[in-house]
C-alpha cells in the first residue's frame, strides 16, 4: 500500500494496544472527535506505524510488512485545511513464502528509503470525520475497490474513554451495500474498521475479504514530550526520524520583499537549491544554485511555502505572492 494513500486516512496517525483501556460509547448524539480534533498535530510530534498484508490462502501467509517513522517538521493551518512537511524513513518488506523472518527466505524484496513530503487534510461539514454516530457514509478504501467491492457503506460510531476520545468508521457486521430494494443490509462477508483518535489520526485500520487481509496501526508515537511505545532505532540508523537535523528557523534567512509581485530576493549567494510549493502540496518552482534572485511573476496570488537549503541543512518560510 502507497504510503501517500495510507496518509489520506492518518500518516499518515486502535485501539492501539498501548493506548486503551476501557471504551463506552457515547450516550448523547455528538460528532466528537471532529476532523480538527483527529488531526490536530503540532510540530516535533512523531510517529511510527506498520502496515502487515496477508492471505488465508493454505493457511495464514504473510505477504508484506511495511514500517515508517516520521517526523512533523512544518504545520500550516487555515480555516479549512491542515497542511503539514514530514521527514522519515520508511522500509518495505515483501514476502514471497510463509516466512516474516527475512533472514530465512531469499524471496523477500526488502527497500529503505527517506519520507520528505508535504501532507494536507481539508476539512469541510462533508467529510466522514465530522459525521455524527449513526450516520451512514462511504467507505473509500483502496483495497475494497481492488478485491471488486464498489458502493460500500458503513457506519459512523463515536467512543470515548475517561481520557481519549475516539472515533471509529465501520466495524462487525457494520459494511454495508443495497440490495434490490434499495435497502442498505449487512455485507457479512467483509469486515472493515478503522479508528481514530483525537491528537493521533488513524491508529488503528482493518479489512479483511476472502482470502485478504490488511491491518495498519500506530505503533508508536511521541506528542508532547511523552512516547508512547517502541521506536525502531539502531537497525538503520541513517534513516532514522531522529537523526534528520531540524529545520532552521525563519529568522535564520532572509528573504524579501514579502509579500512580492515579480521577484523575491535573499541575502545569500551559497543557496544550493530552493522550491516553492503551494497549499496543495504542488511543487511550482524548483532551482539549483538560484542565487540571489528567484523570479516569481508566474505564480497566481497566493500563499507558499519556500524551502531553501543552505549549509546542508533546509530553511523554510511562507510566502505571499501578491
């Protein structure tokens, strides 16, 4: 599964099973944890989860097992949306017999690689998060549509223990389709659930048809100074979360005038290269070696994100283009 996709339902962020203790559900009729709830991260925060796939087929056979650790670097926040730059690792285990232990088979492809991206949520009165319990809504979910499910529904159900408020989409008995009288009726056959907590995203989803099954879950995380389960360290330390150095601040380069019109400029000549990206994550403008000038008349009026890197390490500051 792309770590992208994934990130649509996080990082991207169960009952985990670290994190809970008791659940009753909720006895009045509230939509909490809305969508502002769930992904209400703040810089420093980070995460770490695991994706496991497998198939009943002869019996419980794994077939991939995918782990990343990330890092919330930058938060931009509006009205509507949520947009957040995340650095990490992620490595990727795929099996090719019955074996998780990669040691013991020569068919298991294993690639390690760097997350630097940018991840934006928005938020509107029709999205799934901020729906009440009981509220029916789709379930879009990329492997329902690979195993040839389409038009599936389910349930919103609202949780809360005596510290953590959780919402959870589907659940037993709870995939629903319509039948030939237009009436939504169970789909027993197939089980989906996912749950979110609020400061956390997604920490929890399962799916499971036929001969398929599919579990995403938070394994670790550290929001507010306190983590909460085991971080992977050690075993490829060059990829770690932790070892990625932070981003300068914004005062540690200039950049002017801002808000500009036709160019922006900056008080150093040593830039190695410089991006610009727009709210929706689109990269609109990319040099190497800029100087000190960067023409930006092509870009409609706006707020960016401007990330530079200087002396190895990257310098970022939001832009106004008038």
């Amino acid at each position: 599964m792309r770590f992208s996709y994934f990130l649509a339902f996080i990082t991207s962020l169960l009952y985990c099973t670290f994190a809970f203790s008791s659940v009753n559900q909720y006895q009045n009729d509230t939509c909490k944890p809305s969508f502002k709830d769930i992904y209400n991260f703040e810089v420093g925060n980070v995460f770490q989860y695991c994706e496991k796939s497998s198939t009943s087929a002869g019996g419980s056979i794994p077939t991939s097992e995918i782990r990343y650790q990330f890092t919330i670097r930058e938060k931009i926040a509006t009205e509507n949306s949520v947009k957040y730059h995340i650095q990490g690792w992620k490595k990727s285990m795929f099996y090719y017999n019955s074996s998780y232990d990669a040691s013991q088979s020569l068919d298991t492809t294993i690639t390690e690689e760097f997350i630097d991206e940018y991840l934006q949520y928005v938020d509107s009165t029709l999205h799934f998060l901020n729906m009440c319990p009981k509220d029916v809504v789709p379930i879009d979910y990329e492997s329902i549509k690979e195993v040839g499910l389409h038009s599936v529904f389910t349930r919103i159900q609202t949780f809360t223990s005596d510290t953590h408020m959780v919402k959870t989409v589907g659940g037993q008995n709870n995939v629903l389709q319509y039948n030939e009288k237009d009436s939504l009726i169970p789909v027993n056959d197939v089980f989906y659930k996912a749950e979110y907590r609020a400061g956390l995203g997604l920490v929890n989803l399962e799916f499971s048809f036929l001969e398929k099954r599919e579990r995403i879950f938070l394994e670790a995380y550290c929001v507010n100074n306190d983590s909460v389960g085991d971080f992977v360290s050690g075993e490829y330390p060059a990829l770690s979360a932790t070892s990625i150095r932070p981003l300068k601040t914004e005062s540690d380069f200039d950049m002017y005038p801002n808000p500009a019109k036709e160019a922006v400029y900056f008080n150093s000549d040593e830039i190695t290269y410089i991006e610009i990206v727009n709210l929706a994550g689109q990269r609109v403008i990319e040099k190497n070696y800029p100087g000190r000038k960067v023409n930006i008349a092509q870009l409609k009026p706006g707020i960016y994100l401007t990330r530079i890197k200087l002396d190895g390490t990257w310098r970022v500051k939001k832009l106004v283009k008038k």
